[in-house]
C-alpha cells in the first residue's frame, strides 16, 4: 500500500511538470504570435486560433513551421533606403 502512494505521488508530480511546461510553452507562443508581424497578415489570426484551439496540435506545429513565417526586421520595403545604384 505505501509503495503505491509513493508511486502515485511521483507520478503526480511528473504531469504536473509536464502540465506546467505546456502552460508555459502555451503562453510564451501567443505572445510570441502576438508581438511579431507576419509575411501575410492573415496568418497570425489563423496560428492564433490553430495554438488557442488545438494547442496539443498546434504548439509544435507553430514551432516547426510558423516562426519562419514571422516577418524578419527590415523586410518592409519603406524601412531600408532604396538599394538602387546611381547608373
């Protein structure tokens, strides 16, 4: 009997670790979604719904696809001077 309790008090202990970093993993990508600018503006609304929705699906799918959609500093045309060389 107390080996059981001890067993289920480890095993508690893990998913709440495991709960706790999805939690945290969780918010840190809809702040993420939410702070950056996006190639196409649609797709934050559509990785914002896809992570609050779906986050088991979601989370990892925005890790591996989503962040290289992220709009890179200086890729809007009217913050860099022209690149144009005087001929």
């Amino acid at each position: 009997m107390r080996y059981q309790l001890e067993r289920a008090t480890e095993l508690t202990g893990f998913c709440l670790l495991v709960i706790v970093f999805f939690v945290v993993w969780w918010v840190y990508t809809i702040v993420d979604i939410l702070k950056n600018d996006f190639t196409v503006a649609s797709n934050k609304i559509a990785w914002l719904l896809v992570v609050m929705l779906i986050a088991p699906l979601g989370l990892p799918l925005y890790a591996l696809i989503g962040r290289s959609q992220k709009k890179l500093i200086g890729d809007d045309i009217h913050s860099w001077p022209s690149r144009r060389r005087n001929l």
